[in-house]
C-alpha cells in the first residue's frame, strides 16, 4: 500500500471526515468504508515528522487534490499520528486511488515525500474500518468545531461478535431512554487488522468533556440500564466476548490535515493550512 492511497484517499470525511471530514466521528450512516494509516514515529522524530507532515499536506492542497483527510496524533500511548478517509463504499475508495494515481503532480509529490518517510518512521499501516450505524448514538459530530477523538479498540473472542453487539444494543439503548446529550460511532475491522477488532469514537470539542462524562452516565443512565440487574447483565456480556479494550485520545493536526472548505469557512484560525514560516539568512 503505497503512501499516497494513504494519504490523498482519505478523507475522513473521513475525513471526510473524511469529506469526514464533513461531518463525523460519528460519521454520516452514508460512509460505510473508513480507511485510516496509521504511522508510529521514532522515539526523538516527531517534531521533524510533523514538520514534514505539514510540507506534505501544503503540496498536495496546491496540487489541487480531489479528495481531502483528516490527521490526529496521539496524545496517549504510542506515537502515532493517524490519517482518516471515509467514503461511502469500496468502489468509492478504488476511485479515489486510480484518480490521485492518474495525476502526474501527485505522483511527483507521494515520490518526494514518500522517499523520506523513512527517516521518521518504525512502522506504517493501513487499515479499513467498516460503520456500524445500528450501533451508533447522537446524529453527526460537530467535526468543524471538535478539536479531539477518544478511540477505544476493542478486541472481542473469536465466535463472539454477537455477544459483543448485543452489548453496544443495550448501551445505546440506555443512551436513548436517559436522552444523553454525548454520541459515539462503532466500526468493525474489515482489513489490516485482527478480526474481531471494532473501534468506538467520540468526537470531542474539549478534553473537558471527559470530565463531565462520570456525571453524565449517573443514576439516569443507570436506570435506563435497567439498574443492577442490567449492569450485571451487560457486565456479563463484556466478561464473555472481550478480549481487551484501551482508550486513546488523539488531537487533530489540522496543518497536517485537507479538510473540506466548509471547516475551514467555518473556523479559519484552525483549520486554514499555513505553510511553514522560513527563516531567514542572517
């Protein structure tokens, strides 16, 4: 998987957000193919991977790309910065490769700035999630306006999806009847990583929000849990299917990013790519 199906597909609008971009963590039910590469960055490179991250975005926005991406960095566990595209099927996703391989600018620029990859990367991977809308809660995200994804991975036993499903039903169905203002979208691994896998974001506008978030599942949410009795059942679900799961929180890198023109009319101090300032000579 070459570095440019990496990052000129995405848009995580996914990125769109991809156009995800436009809308979603959650994103839109009509993105069903989210494509994330995820890149982990040698101990002592992520300043100067950013900076050729940012170079990289700049080319490509003047190269006039026809599809946009959303990049976020990991503010806990490993260095990793992640580069989000969603679309809304497969065959989306293939026309979005052969039409960034097709343009002999983009070509010269995945040539360039691939070749030094290298020098700022242990590992490199491309993924593909694909949505779970029964699963989701909370209509669209805000992405415009977020600054932050909370990422759980979720790693469930062979044989029991189900299992695990039955307990993201219940939970969203708590969110419901408690009428919870927050909102979360699930993804299940497609390819590139272990069957089994799904992934919960939320998008957030503050790290604030995880502050608030005990209060918010309290004794209204537990009551629409059905009280001891429901939380001992969905515990009981977990203990079954899960293997693991761990939490991240990743900030968006918007100079890193191509997000879509509404985003950026929208909140232009953020989102507006500007290119790195050069020193002069003295």
């Amino acid at each position: 998987m070459t570095r440019m199906t990496r990052s000129l597909a995405i848009v995580l609008g996914v990125l769109v957000p991809v156009a995800l971009l436009a809308q979603t963590a959650a994103v839109p039910p009509t993105y069903n193919v989210l494509t994330i590469y995820r890149e982990t960055v040698k101990p002592g490179k992520g300043s100067a991977h950013d900076a050729h991250e940012v170079a990289w975005a700049g080319a490509v926005i003047a190269a006039k790309n026809p599809t946009g991406f959303l990049a976020v960095t990991a503010m806990t566990g490993p260095a990793e910065n992640w580069y989000i595209s969603p679309f809304g099927t497969w065959a989306d996703w293939e026309k979005s490769n052969k039409a960034s391989e097709a343009s002999p600018a983009l070509a010269a620029i995945q040539k360039r700035y691939s070749s030094m990859e290298g020098e700022y990367l242990s590992d490199g991977r491309m993924f593909v999630l694909t949505s779970m809308p029964d699963l989701n809660y909370g209509g669209p995200a805000d992405l415009a306006a977020s600054r932050y994804f909370s990422i759980t991975r979720i790693t469930v036993r062979p044989g029991h999806t189900a299992e695990y499903e039955a307990s993201r039903r219940i939970i969203k169905a708590a969110h419901e009847k408690a009428k919870l203002t927050d909102h979360f979208t699930v993804w299940r691994a497609a390819a590139g990583v272990p069957t089994g896998t799904y992934y919960t974001f939320v998008a957030r506008r503050s790290l604030a929000e995880i502050d608030e978030g005990a209060a918010m599942h309290g004794a209204a949410y537990q009551a629409a849990l059905g009280g001891v009795e429901g939380q001992q059942k969905l515990d009981a679900l977990a203990a079954s299917a899960i293997i693991s799961s761990e939490t991240d929180h990743f900030a968006f890198a918007p100079q890193q990013s191509m997000p879509p023109p509404e985003w950026i009319k929208a909140d232009p101090g953020f989102w507006a790519h500007k290119p790195p300032a050069v020193k002069k000579v003295q």
